[in-house]
C-alpha cells in the first residue's frame, strides 16, 4: 500500500515498470515510472468535469478507460467508488463497480509479456444494464508536459499512389498554424508547452497501430489494433492526442458496437517504455525506430 495524491493505491512492479493503481476509485493508474523517470503521467489532483446531474469527474492524472462517443451524461459519470483486485501470477485485473446511471462495469487487467518493460494493458467494459448501449473503449493516458506526442499519419507501406495513404482529423478548437503543431509528411508531432493554456486535439487512422510520447531520455508507446477501416467515430481517429496547459493525452478507441446487457467488449493496449537519446533524434530518425524496430514488430503482434 502506498499513498499517492492523498489516495491509498496498490504498488505493482513489472522489470523496471512501477505502477501505482488507486484503491477508492477507477480503475485508474495514477503513476507510472520507470528506472529513475520518477512519475511520468500527469498529475491533477483537483482538476474536474462537470457531469450533468452526479457531480464531478475528477481527473487526478495517470491513465483512464472511458466510453465513446463522447456524452457528458455517460462518458463523465464520477468513478469514485472503490474497485476490487483479481490477483493472478502474471498480472492484476483491476474491477470497478457497476456504474448506476449507464450500467456499465470497467475493468483494466494488466499483464506482463516475456519482454522486459512491455506490459499488456486490457481495457474491459461490460453492460449490466437491461438496455443495449453503443459505445467503443476509450483508453486515455493523462502525461506531463515538458515532451513530445508523436502520431503516425499514413500506412506503413505505399499502397495504391492514386489513393490517399493518410488521414489528419482535426476538433474545432485545434489550430494548425500554432507553433505546438508540426504536421510532416509521416508524422504529426504536438510539442508541449506548459504555459500555453490553449486547447488543441489532432487524430488519426490508427493505421500503424501505435502512438507515442517522448520526455527526456524516456519514450512511451502504446499500441493497439485497427480494428476497422470505417470507423464511424471521430471521422475515424482511432489515435489522438490533446494537450492544454496542464497534460498531454495520449488516446486510442476500441471497436465501436452494440453492447448488448451481459456482452462485455475488450481494447488492448501495449505498453512499452524505452531509454535513450529520442529527443535528439531528428524526425526521420525518430520515425525510423517507431516504425522499424524489431521490439515495434513484436509489440504489434501481441495486439
């Protein structure tokens, strides 16, 4: 047991990955650090949203599941009730209680892999409810500012050159003159700056199943599935990224379906924390080792 942001968590280690995952509430994990990173999640101990009629949903930081699309009334509903822990030997599954306005229960089962500081990260929501709900897994990660996002825009290999190979879908707040942005051919990068309070939110297709965020000498990817090629939600962005002046998110959507009562749907991520020189590295570099690293391969075939 350990105490973080005034919150009783389970301390969970995996190789040289620390996870801190909140007792009172979620499932949340509330830090992940690695080696001598310290905490690399954000940290929002009294940051909210407001819920149409049960109060506030607070942030805290550190990585959440939500549902799409995104409805005040279901997706901010507060998860301030305590979640139970199913301990087995590769890992923890982290149970929350069955919400009482949408019905549903998530779960966030964490796994280790036969790679050093690779972990699966599951993400399970499950109707209890008597009505069917069309909703997708939303896993969002909350990180400090001071890094940089990176997203991958087109498919890894050329296909047809007559066809469009990449998508950039871009919320209404997002402006694509501003100087955090920088859109290249392969890759959009978001580059923080902690006292631009300024909302801006970019994604895409998801079509090389990874997204990324470098801070110091510490990268962090999360890889999950595309599942589909219509994606209805989010004019498809299956990967995003938001930042303000407080956080940086890294996002990826589930499989987007009718959930009937007893159905459970499930997103997997992969995590996977490296050590180096990423913040030296010029773009083309930088996209190389995303993209071709042996470790990159085996990531996604875990998906």
């Amino acid at each position: 047991m350990k105490k973080f942001l005034g919150i009783d968590c389970q301390e969970v280690g995996f190789g040289d990955l620390e996870l801190l995952i909140a007792e009172p509430i979620g499932p949340r994990i509330l830090s992940l650090s690695y080696q001598n990173s310290g905490n690399i999640f954000a940290e929002l101990p009294d940051t909210a949203l407001a819920h149409p009629t049960m109060g506030e949903y607070r942030f805290y930081g550190g990585h959440r599941l939500w549902v799409a699309p995104e409805e005040p009334a279901i997706t901010y509903e507060p998860d301030n009730r305590a979640v139970e822990f199913e301990w087995a030997g590769n890992g923890v599954n982290v149970i929350g209680e069955i919400e009482p306005g949408s019905g549903l229960r998530k779960s966030i089962r964490i796994q280790t892999t036969n790679y050093l500081n690779v972990i699966q990260v599951d993400h399970l929501v499950r109707n209890e409810g008597s009505s069917s709900r069309k909703i997708a897994p939303w896993a969002i990660t909350q990180l400090k500012l001071g890094g940089t996002a990176v997203l991958p825009l087109q498919a890894a290999d050329m296909q047809n050159p007559l066809l469009p190979n990449r998508s950039l879908v871009l919320w209404p707040y997002t402006d694509l003159s501003e100087s955090r942005l920088k859109v290249g051919k392969e890759l959009a990068f978001i580059r923080t700056l902690p006292k631009n309070d300024a909302a801006l939110k970019v994604g895409a297709s998801n079509l090389q199943q990874w997204i990324a965020y470098f801070i110091g000498q510490y990268l962090f990817v999360k890889y999950s599935r595309k599942d589909a090629a219509d994606c209805a939600l989010d004019l498809g962005a299956e990967a995003q990224s938001y930042c303000n002046g407080q956080f940086l998110e890294l996002e990826t959507l589930g499989s987007y379906r009718e959930l009937r009562p007893g159905e459970t749907i499930e997103h997997r991520e992969i995590w996977r924390m490296e050590k180096g020189s990423f913040a030296s590295m010029d773009e083309e570099a930088l996209g190389d080792f995303l993209k071709n690293d042996e470790m990159a391969a085996i990531c996604r075939e875990m998906l």
